[in-house]
C-alpha cells in the first residue's frame, strides 16, 4: 500500500501506536497528517519534531478532503468523530491501525505475540535479539526500546513482529486488535482477565484467545507458556494437525546477591532482567526465535544485554542502599509478578510498592476482588486513586476498606492526593530499602524527578 507516496490522515494521532506509525509512514516518502483532542507526552514532542503535530488540538472535519488517500482510526477516537463522519460520507477509505499494519504486511510473515502480560517484554526480546545478529525486520511494539528510534517500522523486510493487543479494534469494530493480524507464528504468554468494561465475565475474555488460536494459519505455529493453566487449556482444546504447537517454561535460573543469571550447560549468563516472569518471557522469545532459525548460540549472545522494555521494571533511580523501579502493572497478574520478582532479587531489603488504579476494571467494585493477594510480596502496600479518575469513568470511589478488603491485606494505605503521597514517601528512611512504582498513568503529575533526588 506504499510503494508509490501517499496522502494519509490519522484520526486519534496522539495514541502511543497512532503517533510511532504516524511517523514511520512519513519516513516512509508519505504524506501524512492527524488530529486528537488532546496530546500527551511523549507524542506531543515526537510529532512535533517530525511536523505532524497539527496547529490545534480538537477536530475539524474540514482536514478531510478528497486529496486523501485513505484514514487511519485509532481506538481513542468515537464513531460520530466528525472527521471520520466526513471520510465516510466523500468515500475515503479508512482503516483501523490493525487493519492498516496487516495490508502493509500481506507478503510478509507475521508474528504476533499475544497475552495479558508479558507481551511488550517478549516482543522486545524478539527485537533485540534480531537485530543483534543482523536480521532484517519490521516491527509494531507498545513501548520505546533501547536501539530502536520507533515503535513501528514498515518496510521491504520479509517478516513482521507485532505486539498483539486483545483490546477492541476501533469504534467500528469491536474485534481484538490480533485477530486482524492473521498471524503466521502466534504466541500466547499467559491469560488473566483484564479490560472488564468490555469483557465483562472471565469467560468472554478467555474467548478472544480462543478466537486467536482458531485463526492459526495452516501450517503455522502456536508458541505458548506450558506453565499458565488458560493458555494450556486453550492449546489443549484447540489442538490441530495442521498447526505445530511449541510449549516453553520458565528458563533455569539462579539468583545470588541482586543479580539473575541463566543455567546454561557451560556455565551460568548474567542477565539484565529478572523475575520468574521474565524467565517465562525469555524462554518464549527464544523459543519462538528458534522457529526463525535463530541457533541458542545466538541468542545467548545477544540476551545478556537486554534491558527490557519503558517502563517494564525500569530502574528510574539507584544507589547502593535503594533502587527505584517504574512499571506498567496495574492488572492483577502483573502487579503480582512485578512485587514478587524485586522481592527475590532483593530478599534482604524492604520493599515499598505504590499502584495506581485508574483504568475501568482497576476502579470498578466487581472486578476488584481479582486483586486477592496480588500486594502479598510487598512490605509496605500503598494504592494511590486519583478521584477525578473515578469520576470521569462514571463509577463509585473505592474506599479503603473496599481496597483492603479486595487485597486481602489490612494495612493497604490509600492516598487520593498525589502531595501526600509525596510527603510520605518522603519521610521514610531509605537505607536498605526499594521503591516501586506501578500504573500506566502518571500519580496524578507526582514529581518524579524531585522525589528521586530527595530519596537518593
């Protein structure tokens, strides 16, 4: 769909996937132009610096006119947005950005990585490794990478890896994301229900997996993590001849003085991630890497030099008494993982963890109660809400004692007000101590900055 220029506007531009491919079709020789209600950093700066952040934020439907080749919708963006309204009426071809990424990839072979957690870290292992023994690729992944100037590439490579989000398509397709990809080789990390506003009940969301299993291609392949039940089950009843179905497990693995080594036959690897889940990530990154004939030999080499992914147990700060984390959980399963793997690499320091729910499900009295336990790993359970949050999704505020109650924990301390979480985090003594902190969000503009000189 590119390989002669073409006139291409984005609706939604801002998103984290809209802006990376908004920018990787203008490097591409295309024409291009968005709009968003609102535009938040890191995309406001990014589209900036390559032209495309329009002059006012808010829609316009006269951006829409028949120079334009086709539109790109993104989920942000509603089905009566006047500028898709007015695509529609002059016959302008519009995609969503799945549909998109797919036309762009017909003669490519795709792979696509799915599962509630752990997808962005295994797509980004993929990458890394890839690219460090000279393989020629494009890519779609939700976070930034180091070596990597974008979330999206399209170009004349032979294989796509894509990160494939469960989430619905756009506002005139209520499909996963993934099943638009019609992968080749699909991977499935592990399932636990998240986005309750629109799979209400843990069997809708399971579902969507299954649909993701059912659109293996003939004479594809299913990677999928042996240890998570859901994703067995789904292999296990999905079973076809027609499709290899490659297991993986947690690779072996030690821990000794704050630091995550893998058990190789010849020796021991330091590594720069850890956690038992990132053991399951790379072992499904490698596992899936042997399908495209990437030898162990190779991946070895390139591994140990992984830092994972923005905001996937990013070190944000260190001295040799603290080390301050920043992280994406906020689901249940991934809040569990993250708590669990800083407290055995640091067994002999206090952990202080600090989640921020603010997405649908986190906010939302019926799904709460999937937090049971998942706060069990920390020493100090600090959740922050910001009420606005609450407010604008149309849902009651939780109380602290729904939190404790839900977490199973009774010494939960709740903060609605980002300063005083502030002053209390910085009251503490931080000798021997971690600090982590886990949301897709922000804390409500917590300063960062400021707090990490203050704690360092």
């Amino acid at each position: 769909m590119t390989d002669s220029p073409k006139r291409i506007h984005f609706i939604a531009s801002g998103g984290s996937i809209m802006h990376s491919l908004a920018i990787a079709l203008k490097l591409a020789g295309n024409t291009v132009s968005g709009s968003d209600d609102h535009f938040y950093e890191p995309s406001k700066s990014k589209l900036a610096a390559h032209s495309l952040l329009p002059d006012n934020e808010g829609w316009d439907e006269g951006r829409i006119n028949t120079d334009i080749d086709f539109v790109i919708l993104g989920m942000h963006a509603k089905a009566d947005n006047p500028e898709l309204l007015k695509a529609q009426a002059l016959g302008i071809q519009v995609f969503s950005f799945p549909e998109y990424i797919y036309e762009a990839s017909k003669n490519k072979q795709r792979i696509v990585v799915a599962g509630s957690h752990g997808k962005t870290t295994i797509t980004a292992m993929i990458m890394h490794v890839l690219k460090s023994i000279g393989k020629d690729f494009d890519y779609m992944v939700g976070a930034q990478l180091d070596g990597f100037d974008n979330m999206v590439k399209i170009s004349d490579a032979p294989i796509i890896i894509i990160e494939g989000d469960e989430y619905t398509t756009s506002p005139l397709d209520p499909t996963p994301k993934f099943l638009h990809y019609q992968h080749h080789i699909g991977l499935i990390s592990g399932i636990a229900w998240d986005h309750f506003n629109v799979y209400p009940t843990l069997d809708d969301y399971v579902k969507q997996f299954e649909l993701f299993a059912d659109a293996s291609s003939k004479a594809g392949t299913l990677v999928f993590c042996e240890e998570d039940n859901l994703a067995s089950m789904i292999i296990s009843e999905k079973d076809r001849a027609d499709v290899t179905n490659l297991p993986y497990r947690s690779h072996d693995h030690v821990v000794r003085e704050g630091k995550t080594s893998l058990r190789l036959p010849d020796g021991e690897l330091p590594l720069e991630v850890f956690g038992n889940h990132n053991m399951q990530n790379l072992s499904g990154a490698q596992t899936l890497l042997k399908r495209l004939g990437v030898t162990d030999d190779q991946f070895y080499q390139a591994i140990f030099t992984f830092r994972g992914a923005a905001k996937r147990m990013e070190i944000i700060g260190e001295n040799d008494q603290t080390t301050i984390y920043s992280d994406f959980a906020h689901a249940p399963s991934k809040l569990k993982a993250t708590n669990s793997a800083i407290k055995d690499q640091f067994p002999n320091r206090t952990l202080v963890s600090c989640v921020e729910l603010h997405t649908y499900s986190s906010l939302n009295k019926d799904f709460i109660d999937q937090y049971e336990n998942t706060f069990n790993h920390t020493d100090e359970a600090i959740v922050y809400i910001n009420p606005a949050a609450a407010e604008r999704k149309g849902l009651e505020s939780l109380t602290v004692e729904d939190l404790r109650s839900a977490f199973n924990r009774d010494d939960i301390i709740l903060f609605n007000d980002q300063s005083k979480l502030y002053a209390h985090l910085s009251s503490h003594d931080w000798t021997d101590k971690n600090l982590a902190f886990m949301s897709s969000g922000n804390f409500g503009g917590l300063n960062f900055e400021a707090l990490k000189t203050q704690i360092l």
